[in-house]
C-alpha cells in the first residue's frame, strides 16, 4: 500500500470549484432573483483561480498523490486549464440568457460539479477514482441537458441519461473485471499485473471500460445521444455537452493506454484506430445534409473524436503523442466554443438558411462563424489546423500512416458541411425575414474565440514545447 499524500493543495482547482458550486447553492438561498448572477460570478471567479492554481502547480515535479489515486503531470495540468477556461466561456455565454431565472443558481451549480467531473476525470490514476469521476461528470449534465423543461429538453435529458446509464453499468463492470484480473485498481500496479493476466479477461474488461469514455467523449459507439442532447438542449448547455467532458474523457483515455494497459497483450492500437475511422466516418456523413446548426455541430463533434483518438492509437510509440493530443484538446475546445458563441448570439437562428443575410447585417460576426468553421476543418493559421498537422504526424511516426491518410480524406469531406453553413450567410434574406437579433455578450464570446484560435494557432510553436512534460506512472 503506497503511503498516503493528503494535502488538499494539491487538488486546489477542483477543491475551488467544488467549494465554488457548494457556496453558490448556499448563497443561492438566500439572493433575492435578480442578485442570483453573483453565483454566476462566483463560479467565473474560481474558474479564474483554479486555472492560476493549475499554472503554478505545472511547475512542480511529476508525482501521485492521494495514494496514487490522481497524477500530478503535463496531462493533469493542461487538462485543468483547458476545462476551466472552456468554462469559463460557457459561463460568460451563459450568464446573460440566465440573468433573474428563477433556477439561476442552480444552472451554475450544475455546471461547475459536471466540470469537476471532468477535472477528475483528467487527473484520474486509479479505476475506483475514475468511476467516481465518470458519474460526477455524468449526473449534473443529465440535469443541464433537460433545465428548460420543454418537449425536445426533456427527450434530450431523458435519451442521454438512458445511454449513460447503460454504459455507465457496462464501465463499473469493466472495473470489476480488471480489478479481478489485476488484483488492484491503481495504475502503476495494474500495468504490471495485467500483463501476466489472462488476455481474455483483460480484454472484456478494458472493452467494457472503454465504452463509459467514449460516451463521455461523444465517440463511436457510445455517441448516439450527441445529436438530440445538444440540439434539445439550451444552446450554453449544448456547447458544454459537446465540449468539456470530451477533454476530461480523451485525457483520461490516453492515460489509460499510456499506462496500466502499455504492456497488456491486448491489439490496443488497432483497436483506437478502427474506432477513430468509424467516429470520423460517420460524423461527417451525417453532418452532411444538417439542415439545423445544433445538430450540425454535434455531428461535426462526433467527427472530432475520431482525429482527437489519432495520438492515443499511438500512445507510446512516438514521442509527438502527447503534446499532439493536448494541443489538438486546447484548439478544439477554443474553436468549437467559438462556434457556438456564434449560435448563442443569434438566439433565432436555428437553420442553415436562417443565417441568409449575416454577411451584410452582422459582418464581424459571420467573420468569427468563418474563422471557427474553416478552422475546424483546419485551415491554417488556426489553432486546429496545426493541431491536425501534429495528430498527423503522430500518426505517421507511429506506424499508422493509412489512418493519417483516412482522417486527411475525412478532413477534406467535412469541409462540404462547413461551407453549406457558412455560403447562405452571403446571399440576400428573404422579404419575409426578421432583421437577425443578436446577444451583445454572446458577439463578444465569438470575436474573443476566433481571435484566440488564431493567436493560439500563429503561437503553436511556444505551446507545444510546454506540452512535453512526463507522465506519471
């Protein structure tokens, strides 16, 4: 038994949300409605420090912590970062749509314990502790998913909270079979025992492990309540969906494949590499013809997952694995956020052709539209685009070049469904339609996303000399 490291310090970030979210409730009791953003503003605040925090703790030496149960490395840290600022984005596009409803608080509570979910999800280094995180990540979004309480809310809450629940039971079972074949649930030791550990049982249990992920991460085969969540949800809660518990749930994926399962008898590599080509396939086949933006982007996150599972197929077997998953992570998030800042601030515009006209109406926001959608598909000098070049060349320099072939092909399709969205906004409205209707702070969160993945993408090379750091084992 590893001696136990219990300074709370070392968990700061997620102890500042966490306490965030508990003392928002709290306050959230007494606030008269129209004082209620305070707790908006509370959670934006903790956001701020847990990611200072997260900076400051990157500096120190690669260790475990809470008896192994949670690493403390360049996968932790950066994770962290990138789930509290994606936060705090969705809390900046959240916060004028929630001003004086009467579940104010309670929006903000959920948000700030579904991120935690995913903070712990990222630093997670024992399976007991990456179950616990699953359903912390899980149980709050379930609640975001349906908070409108309408016809479409509700489906949305109740299919996602059937598919999570289904593989969720299917996760904690391949937790049991794994601590069954491992004889433990910390990494560090399972890596040693599972590679003396009958194949079959490793496998059915890593199997059944991974499908708790992949549901987290929107990925195939657990995607299938990505498209009716996000479109049934708020259009905030859709950009959380489809945004952050996918970091929390592709760090925790590689860690798993860079650690206790490493040197497990399993054909691992091939195993991520089929489900990338199946994620990336069907994501942009089915974004094709969207005709309702919402469901375009949940489609196109689909899609996403599978480039974002090119570093993990390699995972330990190119030194580019890792910063080309964390860099891929940051300039997703900022993106795809970016996105979705453009759909939050034209809150009546639900259709490709409800977007006829913005080039002369809204040009500045059509401008950051443009930026986010071509820098999805990676055009350069966007944070994405450099992103894919290095998922790319992990790829090549791991020994799957035909999959960085597949994904480059795929990267070419998806920029059919991008263009479908982005040609009405140059043509003239119908008579008929309403001048479009636009959310000021919304505009802002979009022209701060796009200008921030082209500052991140033009200073990529900084960045990623930081993402090298080593993991903890």
């Amino acid at each position: 038994m590893p001696p136990m490291n219990e300074n709370p310090v070392h968990l700061l970030p997620e102890v500042l949300l966490a306490a965030s979210a508990v003392l928002g409730l709290l306050l959230g009791a007494w606030l008269p409605r129209r004082r209620q953003w305070l707790t908006g503003a509370l959670a934006a605040v903790a956001c701020a420090a847990g990611i200072v925090a997260a900076a400051i703790a990157a500096a120190d030496p690669v260790r475990t912590v809470f008896g192994d149960s949670f690493a403390l490395d360049t996968l932790t840290a950066t994770g962290r970062i990138v789930i509290l600022g994606a936060t705090l984005l969705v809390l900046a596009l959240a916060l004028p749509r929630m001003h004086a409803d009467p579940r104010e608080t309670e929006f903000y509570v959920l948000l700030q314990l579904a991120s935690a979910g995913a903070l712990m999800l990222a630093g997670a280094q024992d399976l007991l502790l990456l179950a616990a995180a699953y359903l912390l990540a899980s149980v709050p979004a379930y609640a975001l998913a349906g908070f409108r309480k309408d016809g479409p809310g509700t489906e949305a809450a109740l299919k996602f909270y059937v598919v999570g629940a289904l593989l969720g039971v299917v996760m904690l079972g391949g937790v049991t079979v794994l601590l069954a074949a491992g004889r433990t649930t910390s990494y560090p030791m399972l890596r040693t025992e599972l590679a003396e550990a009958p194949g079959g049982l490793v496998a059915v249990g890593t199997l059944a492990l991974l499908a708790g992920l992949l549901f987290k991460a929107g990925g195939v085969p657990g995607h299938f309540w990505v498209p009716d969540a996000v479109q049934g949800s708020s259009a905030p809660v859709a950009a959380f969906l489809a945004t952050i518990p996918k970091i929390g749930a592709l760090v925790a994926f590689y860690r798993l494949a860079a650690v206790p399962l490493a040197d497990a008898d399993l054909p691992w590599a091939g195993l991520v590499a089929v489900l990338a080509v199946a994620s990336m396939t069907l994501g942009n086949l089915a974004a094709f013809f969207q005709q309702d933006v919402k469901r375009l982007l949940a489609y196109s996150t689909i899609s996403q997952v599978g480039y974002l599972l090119l570093p993990v197929a390699v995972a330990g077997r190119t030194d580019l694995d890792q910063r080309a998953l964390l860099y891929y992570l940051a300039g997703y998030a900022l993106t795809n956020l970016g996105a979705f800042a453009v759909v939050c601030a034209l809150p009546g515009a639900h259709t490709l052709d409800d977007y006829r006209g913005l080039a002369r109406a809204h040009p500045a926001l059509l401008a950051s539209l443009a930026v986010c959608l071509l820098g999805l598909v990676g055009t350069p000098p966007t944070a994405v685009f450099l992103g894919k070049l290095e998922v790319f060349s992990a790829a090549f320099d791991g020994g799957y070049a035909w999959l960085a072939v597949v994904a480059a092909v795929n990267t070419v399709a998806s920029l059919f469904y991008y263009l479908r969205w982005i040609g009405p906004a140059f043509r003239t409205p119908g008579a008929a339609r309403e001048p479009h209707a636009t959310s000021r702070p919304a505009a802002v969160v979009a022209y701060a996303a796009a200008a921030g993945s082209v500052v991140l993408g033009v200073l990529g090379g900084v960045v990623l000399d930081v993402l090298d750091g080593p993991l903890a084992r």
